[in-house]
C-alpha cells in the first residue's frame, strides 16, 4: 500500500474512533497546517497530527516528525508545541487509537510498550502502551 493510502486510511480510522467517543473533529481544508484534525471536547481545541504506528519488539513504534522531498533530497521536521497539541496513533496491529500529548514526547520516534519489557529497561522509562489509549483522554 502507498504510504498516502496508508496515511488516508489511519486518519479516517482515528476520525471514526474520537467520534465514537463522542468528541468533535473537523478536518482541515488543504495541505498546508501541520495538523490533521482538530478534536473539540468541549473544553478546548486540541490540533492533532495522525500516525501510523508499526509493531517493533512489543511497541507500536512511531515518528514524531514529517518527512517531505525537496530539490535536495528527503527532509525531516519535528513538530512543536507551536504546530500541534497531540499525536493521534493508529496501531493496526493492536486495532487501538492512542493520545499521546506532544508534551509526552521529545525527538524522532516514540515507541508505546505494549507487551512485558526487557528487564534491563528500567520501568520508569517507558511509555505503556495503556497510559494512552484513547479511552483514556475521552471517555
């Protein structure tokens, strides 16, 4: 599947899931914002950007930055508080939909644990899979 299919199809999953969950979401019109949907809850508007998240080692792994082609090649930017106010990821593999508030990451990728870690990881450094679930942030 290309990856715009791929990004189609994770964007109306998350769209189908925040309304089920009762909240608003309108879609922008165009290409041009950093976000793909904003989520109004009632309380505040939250600017969110959608990601697929792929399976790796027990995570459903993530990027926290857009990738785009120009004359020079492939260019990646990391979104900021500025652009947006949370990740909406997609995991196909575990069919779940998890919040994930740009303050709750940093650079690069993020990986949500899913199943038991490896025992040299210290606890406190990861990110568990069921802290961000969807139903969570909107219940």
């Amino acid at each position: 599947m290309n990856p715009s299919r791929k990004g189609d199809e994770t964007e109306a999953t998350i769209l189908g899931r925040l309304m089920q969950a009762g909240v608003s979401v309108s879609v922008p019109f165009g290409d041009s914002d950093r976000y793909d949907l904003v989520v109004d809850d009632r309380t505040r508007r939250y600017r969110v950007q959608c990601k697929t998240g792929s399976w790796v080692d027990g995570t459903v792994r993530f990027n926290l930055y857009s990738s785009t082609t120009d004359s020079e090649g492939r260019v990646d930017a990391d979104y900021t508080p500025d652009e947006i106010d949370a990740y909406a990821v997609y995991s196909p593999d575990t069919d779940s939909v998890y919040w994930v508030p740009i303050e709750a990451t940093g650079s690069g990728e993020m990986r949500l644990r899913v199943e038991d870690h490896h025992p040299k990881v210290p606890k406190s450094r990861i990110n568990w899979a069921s802290e961000y679930a969807l139903s969570n942030r909107f219940e």
